[in-house]
C-alpha cells in the first residue's frame, strides 16, 4: 500500500464572506439516483466552519500536471485563494479551468462520523474532459487509507496491543502472526483466492511466505528487511504476480512533496490518524531508536524537546 494510488482532488466553498479549499482523496460517489458525492473532514479543521456554512461546494478532480495546485490547497494560508487563477463557477463555488471533471453541489446533509464530518452533496452541474488525471500514491498509514477506499483489509500482529491497533485502525481480520499456521488462516479469511497486495515489513522472514499467499496478478511491496532471503521464484511465476521495493531515503524533490502533501491532506479531513505510542526527551534519541526496533513495539514514538 506504500504505493496505493488514489485521485486527488481540491474540494471549495464560498460561504458568502469567505472562500475555503483543501486537498483531498477521499471523495467518493454515494447515489446515482439522486446523484449524491460524500467527501470527510475532520471537525477540528480550520475548514470545518466555513464548508458547514456554505450551501454548497465543487470538487475539483485534478489533472496529472496540476500538482502545484494540489501541493497549494494541502497547506495552511489565511487566504489559499491569493495568486490562484480560479471562476465562481455556476453557483458561486471556486472552480478551476483545467479539472479533469467538475462537481459543483448543493449541500444536501452533514453527518457526524467520530471525530470528522461527512459532507454529502447533491450533484448539479458535471463537467469533464479526456486527460491523465493526478494521482496520489506515496506512503502513509496503509490500514486507515485502504479502509477510507472500501478495501477489505486482513493485519498481522505479533501482540496483543498491535492486534488490537490494527482491528481499531479499520482492519476487517486479524491474525497473530507468532502463531503457527496464520498463513493457512489468512488465505481462508479470503476463500483460498489469495491476497492483492501485501505490504511487508520482515521481509528477510515473510518473503518466502508472502508469494503464497498472493492472488493472481497481485502485488508484494517490500518496506522493511534486515537480512538476505530465499524465495521460489515459481510461486510469482504461477501467479503472474510481482514483488516491489520502496525506501524513504531514496525519494526524489517532487516525490517527497507529494508525500507531504497526501500526509497534509489525510490529516486535515480525518483519513489519517496518528497512532502515538509514547513521547521520549530528544536527548534520548538512542533509545528511541533502540525501542522502535525491538518485537512488540507499537504506535509512533515522538521526540519531545
């Protein structure tokens, strides 16, 4: 999932005093019949106020060469509108005029769902045209974004307190991976079909494992390993199925911004939320390190200064 791709869109409002917009990609297609789109922000946004009093909103569905305008809307400005060339559209919501397609909707419903709102809107007015659209697919916490997607998600777990992090983060099964046979297990949770994508941590242990487990044409992306390993490369053959590699310190400029951006944007309407799991001194670097590593360990440790 380090490389899941997901659309990105800039959703805007005007509430009669003040024009909003962010970035987001977890717009989503709720109704044909009304023609109904849902979209989720956190309630704590500085948005929040603005888009829950406006009438309305347009969801700006980028194009493959308008990453800037993804970056600007991702980050926080007292006025995101200043140098952007953009129309008021046909009801009064900022639009751009190079979208991949347009949706300018009347705010039919606002639903509480935990920490974030729903914003559903009645579609009234659609536009679109042919071009590549612009897709987000840097890392991020993979559970919390396959869940906002609709995918069904299967997360292993070597404790108690990590199996129980990855069923509250929005995985549908999970099985302890210290037991013998939870393979077996994971590919009945999915009627013996395999698995699409697997996101491997232990590579040098799992590997071998992980091509079993694939479903034909799936896709094995590596993001952790600590030693050498040796896989039946027949297994990949059968399945037709592929193995990837990522590394943080390795991404380029434009990737990096990227990241930024979709961690920005997660953040800001409620798709993405960090799990913490202890706040160290910074002059305790070394044990940080040192914790991070060792079985068992679970949620994000932050350096405090």
């Amino acid at each position: 999932m380090s490389r899941f791709a997901t659309g990105v869109a800039v959703v805007t409002t005007f509430d009669g005093e003040k024009r909003e917009g962010l970035t987001v990609n977890s717009f989503l297609s709720l109704s044909l019949d009304p023609p109904l789109v849902v979209w989720s922000l956190r309630k704590n946004s500085p948005s929040s106020a603005t888009f829950q009093r406006a009438t309305g909103f347009a969801v700006n569905i980028l194009c493959a060469d308008r990453r800037d305008l993804s970056h600007h809307f991702a980050r926080p400005h007292p006025d995101k509108f200043l140098g952007v060339e953009y129309d008021d559209g046909s009801f009064g919501f900022p639009v751009f005029s190079d979208n991949l397609a347009l949706f300018e909707c009347r705010k039919s419903q606002v639903v509480e769902g935990g920490d974030h709102l729903m914003f559903i809107g009645e579609v009234l007015r659609v536009t679109y045209r042919d071009d590549v659209p612009l897709i987000f697919s840097s890392g991020r916490a993979a559970v919390q974004i396959a869940r906002s997607m609709g995918l069904m998600i299967l997360g292993t777990a070597g404790t108690p307190t990590g199996l129980e992090i990855a069923k509250r983060e929005g995985a549908h099964q999970v099985f302890d991976h210290r037991k013998t046979g939870y393979q077996e297990e994971i590919l009945k949770a999915t009627g013996n079909r395999g698995v699409d994508i697997i996101l491997e941590m232990l590579a040098n242990v799992n590997l071998a494992y992980d091509t079993k487990l694939l479903a034909k044409d799936g896709r094995l992306i590596v993001i952790g390993n600590r030693g050498e390993v040796t896989i039946n490369a027949r297994e990949l053959m059968m399945r037709r199925a592929s193995i990837r590699a990522f590394t943080l310190w390795d991404i380029t400029p434009a990737e990096e911004a990227d990241i930024h951006a979709g961690l920005i944007a997660g953040l800001e309407n409620g798709t993405l939320r960090p799990v913490v799991g202890k706040e160290l001194p910074l002059a305790e670097v070394a044990r940080a390190h040192n914790e991070i590593l060792e079985p068992g360990a679970s949620g994000k440790i932050v350096l405090v200064c």
